[in-house]
C-alpha cells in the first residue's frame, strides 16, 4: 500500500509538472503575463491630494499606462504621518499590481521608533525607483518681522517654542529639520503636526493657525509667486532653481542640509520578471522629457535612481535616521 501511495504522489507531482499547475509555475506563468488586460495597477499615496506626493504620482500616472498597457489608479490613505498608507501597501499581494509612492524620512523613522507601533519594516518594502529629492524652506507670513533667517532663528532661541511651526507628521522631514536647526542653532519651535501632509499643513499656514510653514521647495514654489509666503531659506547645497532670490542655510551661516527624498516601492518579494517591468516603466515615467518638465515647474528636480540603488540609499538614510531620531523624540 505504501508503494503504491507513493508512485501516486510522484505521478501526481509529474502531471503538476507538466501541466504548470504547481505553485511555481503559477508564479512563472503571472509574472510572465503581467499586468494582465484588465487589470488595472493601484499607487497608493500615503498622504492627501493636492500635495507634492500626489502631484507627481498623477504626472507619472499616464506614462505608466502607456507602458504597462493597463489602468493606473492613483489612491489616497492618508493619516499617520504616512503610516498609514504604507501599512496598506506593505499588507498587500507582492504581484505588481500594488505599488506605492514612499519618502523619506516618514517610510524609513516610522518603524524604527516602537511606539509608533508600525506593522512594517525596511524589508517589507521592495523598493522601485527614486524620482526627487525635495529641499526643505522656512517660510513666514507675507507680512512677518522676520526679514532675514537669522532674524527669525535669534528670535526663536531668544523664545524657545514661543511660534508654531508646520510639520506632515511625526518624525517627518520637517520634524527631522526642526531637529536640527534646534540641535545646530539652539533655535527651537513649536511642531504642529498635520499628518495627512502638505496640503493640510499649507492651509493651515494661510489660515495663519501656525506661525511659521516648514515644508518642501515644491510646496512653496506657487505661494511665494502668489506672494502668499515669504521664503527665508532652503536646507540645500544650492539654491533652488524655482526659488534663486532665497538664500540657502549655508550662505545664511548655518550648515544644514535637509529635505524629503521619494520614490517608488512594491511589497517585498515581487516576482523577478515583474519587477523588472515596474522599474523599466517607472524609470520611462519618471524621466519622461514632459514629466521633468512639469516637476521642474513645480519646483521639484528629478534625480532618479534604479530600484537598486534606491534600496542602498535607503539602506544609508536608515543608519543616518538612527543617530538623529532620539533628538526628534525629544522635541515632541
């Protein structure tokens, strides 16, 4: 009997074999196929529309189509200083068909502070593709006191926490840079946190309920030209191309870089061949002459990488994140 239990599972597994209905071949057969007609492919943004995430998501969105020859659909979850969106990415089918914009530092903090209580790490993300980099400003009311940066810093260390300053979360990129300022110049203010991202936050600074707007150089651009904002200085190496007038931090005497990096990510454990057909139309998309152009106007330079790289970029941003994060648990 046990012969014959065994000739029928060899047999068995022969005729799966031969057939491709087994496991792997099912995953060989889907990946091959992919994306399938019909079947439309979700970017889940993890912030709210209107923003610098969304916006460039949407641009790229087309591209995609062309490329992928299917339906791509942008999705909103914002909440959670991102958290909460990349909790639906990573808890997603790692079969191509959900993808998701990541930044940094939101994607890289969130799970390394326990008591944010992330259900996902580095490694449950796959990463795709960088698109940007995005400067960090402080920017002040129209009609502020405050003339220059150093104006505007002397006093906050004169007053600690005295104004309010915008952040898109907790442990954000404007948290992290308000860490740093304070850490570099003494200088300290008041985070407000608006974690369903930019645009909550820029309404919030027009509604004159924060003093001062940390954001990005792409969240400023339009405002400074509807002179809705003043810009006092951009955390980077040079100065932004969209904002040439404003001074960066080190010209102001303060050596401090900073900004938010995104890109594009799967789930972990994305079948080769689909991976591999993300990244060759992400890569189409994100340097597209019409979408640089367009993210160029808004203020925001691309600076892509493949999904290698950007896995080693985000590997080295986690240990850098590392160091600093206890200096943004105390300012909280």
């Amino acid at each position: 009997m046990k012969t014959r239990i065994r000739l029928a599972a060899v047999a068995a597994a022969g005729l799966l074999a031969l057939t491709g209905c087994g496991a792997n071949a099912g995953a060989t057969n889907t990946a091959s196929d992919f994306p399938r007609k019909g079947k439309s492919i979700e970017i889940v943004v993890a912030f709210g529309s209107g923003g610098a995430v969304d916006t460039a998501a949407r641009l790229i969105q087309p591209v995609l189509e062309k490329e992928l020859g299917t339906n791509v659909e942008v999705i909103n979850k914002p909440g959670a200083g991102g958290q909460i969106g990349y909790t639906q990415l990573t808890s997603a089918k790692p079969d191509g068909y959900t993808i998701g914009a990541t930044g940094s530092p939101s994607v890289v903090v969130s799970p390394l502070d326990p008591s944010r209580g992330a259900k996902y790490t580095r490694d449950s993300f796959q990463p795709l593709g960088r698109q940007v980099i995005d400067p960090t400003v402080i920017a002040v009311q129209p009609d502020s006191p405050y003339q220059t940066l150093k104006d505007l810093l002397d006093a906050a260390k004169a007053s600690p926490k005295s104004m309010t300053a915008s952040t898109t979360g907790l442990q954000t990129g404007e948290h992290f840079a308000m860490a740093q300022i304070q850490e570099t110049t003494g200088s300290e203010f008041a985070p407000v946190h608006f974690s369903e991202g930019a645009s909550q936050a820029t309404t919030a600074f027009l509604g004159k309920h924060v003093d001062i707007l940390v954001a990005n150089v792409s969240d400023v651009t339009d405002l400074t030209k509807q002179g809705k904002a003043r810009v006092l200085g951009v955390m980077s190496e040079e100065r932004a191309p969209s904002l040439q007038d404003v001074p960066t931090f080190k010209e102001s005497g303060y050596d401090l870089v900073a900004g938010t990096v995104r890109g594009y990510s799967a789930p972990a454990g994305l079948p080769d061949e689909v991976a591999e057909k993300l990244e060759a139309a992400l890569q189409k998309a994100i340097e597209d002459p019409a979408v640089v152009q367009k993210m160029n106007d808004l203020g925001l330079q691309t600076s892509y990488l493949n999904g290698d790289d950007y896995q080693q970029f985000w590997a080295a941003q986690e240990e850098d994140f590392k160091k600093v994060l206890p200096l943004v648990q105390k300012t909280d």
